[in-house]
C-alpha cells in the first residue's frame, strides 16, 4: 500500500500521454484496493458467560451441540471475509505490477 502511494506521488506531477495517465490510474486503484483490504473487519466470538447462564440448566449434549453450531457459524463468517481480503490484496498486488510497467513505459515514451 505504501508502495502504491509513493508511485502515485512521483508520477501524479509527470503524467505524460494516455501511457502515463493508465499508470497513474492503475497505482492509484492498487492503493484504494490496498486500503480496503486492510479495514478492520468483525470478528464474531462467543461470550462464555452469556453461554454459562443460557445453558447452565439444559442437558450437556444440547449445549455440546449449540456451541459446535456457533463455531461452525463463526469460522464460515471469518473465512469468507478473509477470502474476500485476499482477493482485494491480490487485486492491489495486480494493479501495482501494471502500474509500475505503465510509468515506466509512460517515462520513456
């Protein structure tokens, strides 16, 4: 993310042609998918002692049950948002590569 930032300062004050203008487009969107991925995200958790008091009197096979069923619940929350954040972190990985190759080609050019 810092990298993309830098890239857009240095060629924001150089942009030269339609080359230079995708360059600066590309660091610029590698940036904002960089900051996207790297929001902080809810983290679901159980809270032991809501858990406690809910279940204290109820047989322990159900309570064995209900707290599988919120893992299960918690890990599919968390794994989908960290999918999500890897694509938005490969996304930005992309468009940095293009851009470094578009500034250059635009500085030349």
């Amino acid at each position: 993310m810092g990298f993309a930032g830098v890239l857009v300062g240095l060629t924001a004050s150089q942009i030269r042609g339609a080359v230079g203008q995708a360059g600066f487009a590309a660091a610029a969107m590698s940036a904002v998918l960089a900051m996207a991925a790297f929001m902080p995200r809810p983290f679901a958790t159980l809270d032991p002692l809501r858990l406690r008091m809910r279940y204290l009197a109820e047989p322990e096979e159900l309570t064995k049950q209900r707290l599988l069923d919120t893992r299960i619940l918690v890990y599919r929350f968390t794994d989908s948002s960290l999918q999500r954040k890897a694509r938005l972190v490969t996304g930005a990985v992309i468009m940095l590569a293009f851009s470094v190759v578009l500034s250059g080609l635009g500085a030349t050019l």
